[in-house]
C-alpha cells in the first residue's frame, strides 16, 4: 500500500485515477446483494442486455436512476454524481490531448 506524505500527494494521486461511472457500483451492488442481471431485470421491467450495458459502461438513464431508486432505494442523485465525476475525467483526459 501507497503511503504519502500529504493530503495533496494524496489527492493528485487520486485525481490521476479514472472515476468509475455508475455502473461499475451498480453492478458491484448487485454482487454484493447476490442479485443477477436477469432477475433484477423483472423487477425493474427492462431486459437483462440493458442492465449488463450499464454495467459495462452505458450511460445512466433518468428512466434506470429513478426504477433503481424506487426498487432498491440507491440514491439517483449519488449515482448521477458518479456519472458526471466519470464524464468530467474522461472530457479532461481528451481535451488536454487535443
């Protein structure tokens, strides 16, 4: 494990590393509740590809966040967060290499 010196070092360190979008939590929700993409799927009443998109990496849908919300009562705003930190990295990460 990393030590540092600071609170900065310890920042910059963090801010190099790439934010998860929501997805990521998601689907580590789901394991840690022992939930598979398909039966999840019935209850939110969407097909099990759309869920292991979101895993993968899809963007968040309004329609997702709030049917997430509603049927396990994860945060919608939290999981908005995550996704603008992710979309934020990534536009950063581009425009400084253009």
């Amino acid at each position: 494990m990393e030590s540092y010196n600071s609170i900065r070092e310890l920042r910059e360190s963090l801010s190099n590393k790439p934010p998860e979008p929501a997805g990521k939590y998601i689907k580590d929700y789901f394991l840690k509740h022992k939930l598979s993409a398909l039966s999840t799927s019935k209850k939110l009443n969407c097909s099990a590809s759309t869920l292991t998109r979101l895993f993968c990496g899809a963007a968040l849908t309004v329609d997702m966040a709030s049917k997430l919300e509603k049927e396990f009562n994860i945060d919608s705003a939290l999981l908005f967060r995550l996704e603008a930190n992710a979309n934020t990295f990534k536009a950063k990460q581009k425009s400084s290499s253009i």
